[in-house]
C-alpha cells in the first residue's frame, strides 16, 4: 500500500514539472524580427546636389547631377531631364557608380530652367522628382543661367563740385554685379575698382574705390560722395571724361562710361543724358 502512495507521488511530482517547463516555454518572449530590405521600396531620392562648369564664353554651362536614392536594385534606372516653359529641352540617362546617380547636361544661357530627375523601376513604376524648380528652389543661379553668367558695372553721378582745380564727385552711385556661376564653386569676387578720369583719351588722375562686403547676390553697390580728381589747366571746348574699371577675382575686367564734362569759360558743365 505505501509503495502505490510513493509511485503516485512520483507521477504526480513528474507531471507537474512537465506543466511547469511547458509553461515557462510558452511565457518565453519572442525575439526581435531583424528588418529587411524591401524590394517594392517606394521610388525617390534620399539627396541631390547640382553643380556648373562654366564655358569659355558666358553662353552656357554644364550642370552636373549627384544623386543618391532611396533604393536601388537590378531594374532600376534614373533621367536627368531639364525643361524649359514647360517643354523638355535636355535629358541624358544617368550612371550609377553603386551609390549614386550621376550626369551632366550642357545647356544654353536662358533664364527659367527647371531640373527633374525620372525614377523608373523594372516594372514600368515611374517617380518625377523635381531637385530645383522656381517654386521649390534648390539653386536660383541655376534656375536663372542667362542672369547668373552675366556680369556688369554701372556708375551714375548726380552731382559734382569744380574749384578751379579739383573736380569732386558729391554724389554718385556704383554698381558691380560678378558672374554667379563658377566653376569650383568660389563666389568670384570684385578685387578692384578704379574710377578714371581723362582728356582726349589720356588718363589725367584716378580714384580707387574702398569695396564693401557683397550683398546676398555677390554684387556690389558703393555711394561716392568725395571722389576728388585734380585737374590741369584746361582750354575752352576741352572735355574730361569719367569711367569706371573693374577688376573681378576670375581676372575678368568690366567697364563703364561715367559722365563727360565739359570746359568753358572757367567751368566744368556736366553732359546730361
């Protein structure tokens, strides 16, 4: 009788330990699923940037594309295309070099570009997306070519002084504009301006002008309010003339007439218009 009692025991203890380990077993927790890479991850691009190599004239530009997508597997491909009023004007294929999209388009001075880059999958799923439009800006120098290429300097005087022998500019204003593509990417900058005046054509003094900081465009805009030219003796009808010299970081020179004056009886009369 007391050996059933002791084998019931036995089972009893064995069948609980089962229960037990099952149980623990169940409350075990669940491990952590490791993420995959997902082949139907949406189209898109995780960053761009452009850039321009400027042409020997101001006529036009390469701009370069870099891109790098959100994903890229066999079958995936990408455009670099360029509209203009809305029409297509340039679009090349890009290559990709394991990371990123790249290509480059040439186009001509023209202000208005915009710049798209066409994703399509080996399944015929296509992706625009716009990396530098006028109403979503990226680079406005690229936006606006024709503008950004050009360069220019203008001076107007509205008001000078004669005493006989030195002529002053009181009141004057000076514009200077560099071009705002280049090639490596530095701003080019004004690195002198000059204005000169002369008597038949021969430089007779000159001024040069302390520079400011560019403005958010790289130009310049400087008021002359002293600019003082000492004068020779003069005869009747003799004219002076003023210009302005520019000398810009790239080693290109800009120009620009200033007002021509004109003696008589004693006087300097400044020309209008």
């Amino acid at each position: 009788m007391k050996r059933k009692q002791l084998f019931a025991l036995i089972a009893l203890t064995v069948v609980c330990a089962m229960a037990f380990c099952a149980c623990s077993k169940e409350a075990e927790p669940t491990q952590p699923v490791q993420e995959t890479f997902q082949e139907d991850q949406s189209l898109g691009l995780a960053s761009w940037e452009l850039s321009a190599a400027t042409w020997s004239s101001p006529n036009g530009a390469t701009v370069n594309l870099t891109a790098v997508p959100e994903r890229h597997i066999d079958g995936d491909n990408a455009a670099f295309v360029v509209r203009l009023e809305g029409e297509e004007i340039a679009s090349t294929a890009c290559d990709f070099d394991g990371t990123n999209y790249t290509a480059s388009l040439d186009l001509n001075a023209a202000d208005g570009y915009c710049y798209y880059v066409v994703l399509s999958a080996k399944d015929g799923t296509r992706t625009e997306v716009a990396v530098n439009t006028p109403t979503n800006p990226t680079d406005e120098t690229l936006i606006d070519m024709e503008s950004s290429l050009n360069s220019y300097c203008s001076i107007v005087v509205t008001d000078c002084s004669f005493d006989g022998k030195w002529l002053t500019i009181t009141n004057g204003q000076v514009q200077i504009q560099p071009p705002r593509i280049a090639d490596d990417q530095q701003a080019i900058l004004c690195s002198q301006a000059m204005l000169i005046l002369s008597c038949n054509g021969e430089t007779i003094d000159s001024v040069s002008l302390a520079l400011p900081d560019p403005g958010v465009n790289g130009g310049y805009d400087l008021q002359i309010t002293s600019s003082a030219f000492q004068i020779p003796a003069m005869e009747d009808d003799q004219q002076l003339s003023l210009s302005l010299e520019v000398t810009l970081s790239n080693g290109q020179s800009l120009s620009a007439p200033g007002g021509t004056w004109f003696y008589n009886d004693g006087q300097l009369l400044l020309a209008v218009g």
